[in-house]
C-alpha cells in the first residue's frame, strides 16, 4: 500500500476539493466552503498563482486517491522576512498513524528551509486537542496561548464599510 | 497640516522602516527585528514584491513626514478564495484618534472590494484593549474568542527538525 508525497497537479484539484470538503466537515464549518473547482483551479494553477501543494497519493488496484494534503502560501514578517503560512494540513482518518501527517508537513517545511522563511504559521480550533497536542510534539508555540493573539477577520458589510473610509490620493 | 494617505514608494521605505521600529518597540518585541533596510526595500519595491503598502503623510511647514502605515498581501482561503492579510498597521501616538488609522485601514478594504477579496484578517494582542474596542467597533469578528482559532507558529529550530521527515 504505498503513498506516496508529491506536489499537487492541476489534475489534482478534484481530490483536493474532496478533502477541502472532509475537513471543513471535521472542523464543523462545512456550510462556510464557498469554493468551486474551476476557482481551485484557476487560483493554484493559473496565471496567478495564489497557493501551492502537496498530496499524499494513495494506489491500489490500478487506481489512485488523495488522502491527504497540505495548502500552503508565502506571507511576510516586517521583522523575519518571507515566512510561510499553512492555509490546510489534512489526512483522511483512516490513513492516519502512519507518518503521512509528518511527510506532508515535512514538505512545507522543508520548502521553508529551502526559500529561506524563518516562520511557518498555520491555525488551530482550540477545542481540536489531538491536532494541538501534535503540533506542539512537532515543537509549533500556541501564539495564542503564549502571547495571547487573537486572529481577527473583516467581511461581508464590515468590510465594504471600512472600504468607504479611504480617501487614498 | 495636511495628510494625506497615499501608495507607499521606494522612497518612503526609510521612512516606513523607522515606523516598524517604532511599533516593535511599541510590542515590546524590538529584540525580534532582524530585517534589514536593504533587505525590506527588496522585498517590498523589488522584481519580486512580497507585499503592499499604504503611507499616511503629513506636511507641515513645508516638510513631509510618514506618521502612519499599513502593510498587507494576499492570502488565499480554500473556503472563499482570494483574500487580504493586514501585516501591521500603526499611527504615531501623536497623530492618533483623527480617523487615520481608519483611513489606512479603508484602503486595505478598498483594494479587498477591487480584487474581490471576501476577507481581510489580521492579529490582535488580547491585552491591545483599545485596539480590540475598535476593530469590533467597525464590524471585524474576533474568530479566536467567537470560534476558538489558535494561531500557531514553527520557528526556524523546529522547521528544520520537521523538514527532515520530509523523503
């Protein structure tokens, strides 16, 4: 039963969206995922690319499936630099225990080490223990928790509101 | 005195550079700085630009002085797509409460509305009382108190030590 650890294909974006779908599931949020394919597509693989990716490729019997994946993009530190953020990290349940977890997050940071980004930052549900337990192992600091940051998000009316507000010449 | 919010230029980056001083040192965090002038002036006006930026300027007595900013890039949602990071946003102490850090704001949310960007998110310390008035003042959601999101980090130590599981 090999998996193998690759990054993602445009060919991929079907799966990819199919696991998108599973861990919205798993983090209670389902009815928030807006997102089409041929967005995922044209976002990841287009002109303008605004994510990349690494799946975890599952064959047997002639036929393959995405198991997992991890979504990741550059962001930027005004005191670090370059740093990468981990929009999605993912295993299907039934494959999980078996270092896929590990390999697909090894990738992200192995691009981190190679492109140089002192930071790879990522989010948690607070009450998703067994994922925080493992990031901690992995040695990732809870920012919230230490430093007591809070992660805020303008949209919808707020957003056109503020919008309103710029006078920029 | 006349200010006037404007596109950030290549020149502005000393400028800009002493305001990200002035808000580390604000955040107690001034031992964390390790950018260069060289290297931010490459990565904000280079071949290559990793983010955007927004100047706040005052001329008064006929000299120009930066007394605000905000940095921002994208970010993308597997969710919703496309959508807008704010990096920092700071007004010196002595320009504060006139609307300009509303304005530096508004521009962040003008270019979100432009490229069609459902969200623009950014951090807050829970102990930035002021700050957290305002920024639910204009409609923005705490996620970490409303849904419980936990912002975590790997430094360059612990990057290293996972990259090697990579095959």
């Amino acid at each position: 039963m090999p998996i193998v650890v690759r990054e993602a294909l445009q060919t991929d974006c079907q799966g990819i969206m199919d696991l998108i779908m599973e861990l919205a599931v798993y983090e209670k949020m389902e009815d928030q995922v807006k997102m089409k394919i041929e967005t995922l597509q044209e976002d990841g693989f287009g002109n303008e690319k605004y994510f990349k990716c690494f799946v975890a490729e599952r064959q047997e019997n002639g036929a393959s499936k995405l198991i997992g994946y991890a979504l990741y993009y550059y962001i930027y530190s005004t005191w670090e630099g370059k740093c990468i953020y981990m929009e999605d990290f993912y295993v299907s349940p039934e494959y999980r225990g078996k270092g896929v977890g590990s390999r697909l997050m090894g990738s992200v940071c192995k691009i981190a080490v190679e492109k140089k980004c002192a930071r790879v930052h990522f989010a948690v549900l607070g009450w998703n223990k067994s994922s925080i337990d493992y990031y901690k192992r992995q040695g990732a600091i809870d920012l919230t928790e230490v430093e007591d940051w809070h992660l805020f998000r303008l949209t919808g009316s707020a957003l056109e509101k503020m919008a309103a507000k710029s006078d920029t010449v | 005195m006349c200010i006037v919010i404007r596109k950030a230029e290549v020149k502005d980056c000393p400028g800009i550079f002493d305001l990200i001083t002035e808000l580390a040192i604000h955040e107690k965090h001034q031992d964390q700085m390790k950018i260069s002038l060289e290297k931010f002036r490459e990565d904000g006006f280079g071949d290559d630009t990793k983010f955007q930026c927004f100047v706040a300027e005052c001329e008064e007595n006929d000299t120009l002085r930066l007394i605000g900013y905000v940095i921002y890039f994208n970010t993308y949602s597997t969710w919703q797509g496309k959508c807008i990071h704010m990096e920092d946003i700071y007004v010196v102490p002595e320009y504060r409460s006139k609307g300009i850090g509303s304005k530096l704001i508004g521009s962040v949310c003008k270019v979100a509305d432009l490229q069609n960007c459902g969200r623009v998110q950014f951090i807050v310390r829970d102990s930035n009382k002021s700050a957290m008035k305002f920024y639910k003042h204009q409609g923005a959601i705490d996620l970490t108190e409303v849904q419980e999101w936990h912002l975590f980090r790997l430094t360059s130590d612990a990057i290293e030590k996972v990259a090697a599981k990579y095959d």
